[in-house]
C-alpha cells in the first residue's frame, strides 16, 4: 500500500477534503466566518466534476438546512457548515430534522456572540449545540474535535454516527481549529452509495415509492398526540442507546494527578500545555477531554476525578460544559470554571493561575 | 526540539505567506508544526500576526503567550512582542519600520533591513524571504533545502520561475542580518 500522504491545511480545508472523500453526496452552505474555506475549498476541487458531489451556495442558512433536509431524506449523505450565527438561524430544520429523524451532518466553526457577536474564535455555542438547539425533546450528536486530523476524521464518523441512528449529528469545531494549519493524513476514499445501496441501507428514504411497499412519510408533525407520545418515546429510547454506545472521551496524565483540568476543542489543546507548565511547577494536573459533548462522558469523569481535589472547567465561554460537569461529579469535589470571552482565547499561563488561585491559593 | 515563533507586521506585508513557508519546510523535514493566524481585520490593512510552532514532538497548543523567537516588521508589533520574548530568546526587527528599536538586555536582538535590500533587489515582493533568510541564519529551524523544497511544494506551478529570486533573497537576508549589543 502506498504511504499515506501528510499534507498541511486549515481545519476547515480538511472538512472538505474530508467530505468529498468520504463519499458525501452534497453541500449546502451559505458563507461565514470564519467557515468560509470550507466552501471555497470545495467550489476550487469541483467534486461535481469527479465524485458527482452537488455543491450549492444557497440564498441563506435558513435554505441551506432545509434543502439538507431534503437530500438526506433521499437517503443521501448531505451536510452544511456555518458559524455561529448562522447555526442559530438553522435550529429550525434541525430539530424539523430531529423530529422526522433524518441523518444529516452539520459543522459549526463557532465565532463568539450573542448576535453578531464577533468573527473570532468562542466555544460559547457548547449550550446550543448539547441542548437540542430548537423546539423539542431532542438531541444531536456533538462530536468536539480538537485539530486539524479530527476535523477531517470526524466528517465520516458523524455521517456514520447519523446514519447508524436516524439523527442529525454535528461537528462542533471553532475559529482556532478552523483557520490554523497543520498535518493531516485525509481519510482513504470511499465511493458515494448507489442507489441500490442507498434503497437497501435506508428502506426509510424517500426515493420514490417501489412497488413492493408502502409509501415512505418523512415528517415531523403529528396531531394525535398519542401516537406523538409514542414517537416521542421511541426517541428517546434510541437517545438512551447513543449515550451507552457513542461515548468518546480522552484522559492524559489523569492518573497521579491531583487535579483535572476538563476541556473540550481547542481549548483542551491550550489546556494540554497548561498541564505541561503546571507540571513544570510541580503541580499534578491531568487534562480530560471529552470528545463526544452529547453524549457526555459522565461516568467516565466521575471515574478520572475519584481521589482528586478539585476539577478546573476550562473552556473558551463563561461557563456552560461546567454544568454537565457538575451533574456528572454531583458534589463530590470542587468544580471550577475558566475562560476568556468575546473572542479572546485563554493562554496556556493564565489556566495555570486561574487553578493555582481557584485550588491552591 | 521545539520552536515557538511569532511572525507580525502591517497586513500585505507578507507575514502570513512567510509563516506558511516556514511551516511547509518543517512539513518537508517531517516535523510536526502548527500555523495559527491573526484571521481578523488586520489582513486588510491592520497589524497581522501568525504564530508558528516547528517541532520535533507533539504539538500541544497553538495559542502561546511567550515566544522563542518574535520577528516583528513595525512598531506596534515590536511594542507588542518584545516583552514576550522568553529569557534568552531572539528577537528580529526590520530596521526601516521600527523607529523606537528594542531595550530588552536578556535576549538576543537582531536588526535586519529587509526593506531597504528589498528596495535595492527592484522588488518588494521579495522583503519577507529577505527576513525568512535573516531568521534561519540566527535559528535556523529549517534547512534552505527544506525550504526550497516548500516553496516548489506549496507555490502553484506557474509561480516556479520565481522560486529562484526568492532563495537569493533568503541569501541576502542570510548575510545582511546583524546582531545589536
């Protein structure tokens, strides 16, 4: 087999590269900062010409999910990428999505707010993305990537993970990883399904009706309101399923630690060089990443903080992964929050007094 | 080894494609490196800057607050940077756009007019491979061979022609570059 071959790129260059090589059937996004490369990039490979990918700027966020809505109820592997703002504005067809249960891919390179806000990096969309984000009882899967090679592997996964379970999965990046560059290896290529896969892989999709069944409904309206319950119910058995079998995480130097610093993204990159300087100073400190926001390793940061003396939330916001942290340790231990807000991204040193004055005073 | 570089400037200076060479060379050495830019305003016009990190282990953050090395091409950036030069480390300055030079005694300094050697080649365009020469003489991270590499690597190919010219800049920057005491 030939040797992978390195390259260096933007985050948001590996997503399209990453897309178009995972056999994504189309894109549909709307421009933002700092996403932008992502369709750039793939208006220059011109995966139409090759793989037969549609690629389409739509008139708006609003548009461009709906028209995702569309392709993947066709069974299609399709996907959007914004930021922030405009990830606010695709909230309805996401939980429309959620509802009639249809696997589509969303990345948000996410910018500070509220609003506007700013066009620098933040991880102040932890809420929006791991509480649903629109109307109802649902959830997405959120997968965190914290560099350049997750953001290209975490394209197939989310569209694996989203097709596995009927649900809309989305990559959770932000301004940092977006627009730095580093090596990556790209995923091998695999080819987009046909259309007898597709008809054999999703007897859901609509594809126009065979002879052999029934009509396929997508939708997620319902007016009785028991058979909604049940429909309901169903989701959330399936919700209850991803969190036993979709839960990533990564624990580093946890284990003589004496206490966790628990970050997410590009903030578990500055914080892995804060538990090096830290460690530098003498202090036992242990990084815990969690890789899947939703579903959230709960049991596994109760295990990594057992005999610790306090926990240091740090994350580019004023304080929201803190709350799933504190469920999950329930009182047992301190838990602090760090971060810098508004489009400033914490430095290694200010984590590392932000736990010396927090802990050890 | 690692080295952590801070490259700043005026927007349309050349310091982002400057960091991005840099970067392929360590790519063409098998080094891990990352390249963070300033991605705001400044392209258009502000003061840019892009950290580079070249290293032969695991990279872990690409956002630092003290540098090795801080190459700073105008004056808020040298206002900016020099303080976070890390004891012992280097500092590089482009005599033409620093009027105020720097004061700090435990790094090393060096002064390197890029403008005036680029002024004299006819060609601005070349001012930040004058400065990339002038880093790799005092730190050299890279090798000129990975770097002639990079740019064939990372240049379109009907760019090439020009790879030349740019490696007598890097020579230029290579002897002009000059320590201060």
């Amino acid at each position: 087999m030939a040797e992978k071959q390195v390259t260096l790129m933007k985050g948001n260059e590996a997503i399209a590269h990453a897309a178009i090589r995972c056999g994504a059937d189309a894109f549909f996004g709307y421009p933002i900062t700092p996403q932008s490369e992502i369709i750039e990039t793939l208006a220059l490979l011109k995966p139409w010409e090759t793989t037969g990918m549609v690629v389409l700027q739509a008139e708006s966020e609003v548009a461009a999910i709906n028209m995702v809505y569309g392709g993947a109820g066709a069974g299609k592997r399709v996907f959007t990428t914004s930021s922030s703002p405009g990830v606010a504005l695709m909230q309805e067809g996401i939980s429309y999505m959620a509802g009639a249960e249809i696997p589509g891919v969303f990345v948000d390179v996410q910018r500070g707010g509220p609003g506007l806000g700013t066009i620098q990096p933040s991880q102040s969309d932890y809420f929006q993305a791991t509480r649903g984000g629109g109307n109802g009882d649902y959830y997405v899967i959120v997968l965190a990537p914290n560099s350049v090679q997750e953001m290209a592997d975490f394209v197939d996964l989310a569209f694996t993970l989203a097709f596995k379970y009927r649900n809309p999965a989305m990559i959770l990046s932000d301004g940092v990883i977006g627009q730095m560059m580093e090596k990556v290896v790209l995923p091998p290529i695999k080819p987009r399904r046909t259309e007898e896969q597709i008809k054999k892989e999703c007897p859901w999709a609509t594809i126009g009706r065979p002879a052999d069944r029934e009509p396929n409904i997508l939708t997620s309206l319902e007016l009785k309101p028991e058979v909604m319950e049940q429909r309901n119910l169903h989701m959330q058995e399936k919700y209850e399923l991803i969190r036993e079998n979709e839960v990533r995480y990564e624990a580093t130097k946890c284990d003589d630690a004496d206490y966790i610093i628990v970050s997410f993204g590009s903030a578990a990159r500055i914080g892995e060089k804060a538990v090096e300087l830290a460690r530098e100073q003498g202090i036992k400190v242990g990084l815990f990443r969690p890789i899947t926001l939703w579903p959230f390793p709960s049991k596994q940061i109760v295990e990594a903080a057992k005999g610790k003396k306090g926990i240091l939330v740090s994350e580019i916001n004023a304080g929201q992964m803190i709350e799933d942290v504190k469920l999950a340790v329930n009182g047992q231990l301190p838990v602090e929050h760090f971060g810098r807000l508004g489009g400033i991204v914490p430095e290694p040193e200010e984590i590392v007094e932000a736990l010396k004055e927090k802990f050890i005073k | 080894m690692k080295t952590e570089i801070i490259i700043s400037g005026f927007g349309g200076q050349g310091v982002l494609s400057m960091g991005k060479i840099l970067a392929y060379s360590g790519l063409m050495e098998d080094k891990e490196v990352t390249w963070m830019p300033a991605y705001g305003p400044e392209q258009r016009g502000g003061t840019a800057n892009v950290t580079v990190i070249v290293s032969d282990e695991r990279i872990s953050s690409p956002i630092l607050s003290k540098y090795d090395v801080a190459i700073v091409l105008n004056q808020p950036s040298l206002d900016k940077f020099e303080p976070k030069v890390k004891p012992g480390g280097i500092l590089i300055y482009d005599g033409y756009g620093v009027m105020n030079p720097p004061t700090r005694k435990d790094i090393k300094v060096y002064r390197i007019d890029a403008m005036d050697k680029a002024a004299e080649m006819k060609n601005s365009k070349v001012f930040n491979m004058i400065v990339l020469g002038g880093l790799l003489k005092v730190c050299p991270v890279v090798s000129t061979d990975g770097l002639n590499k990079a740019l064939y690597k990372s240049l379109p190919e009907r760019h090439h022609n020009m790879i030349p010219l740019n490696m007598k800049a890097v020579d230029e920057g290579m002897k002009i570059i000059q320590e201060q005491k």
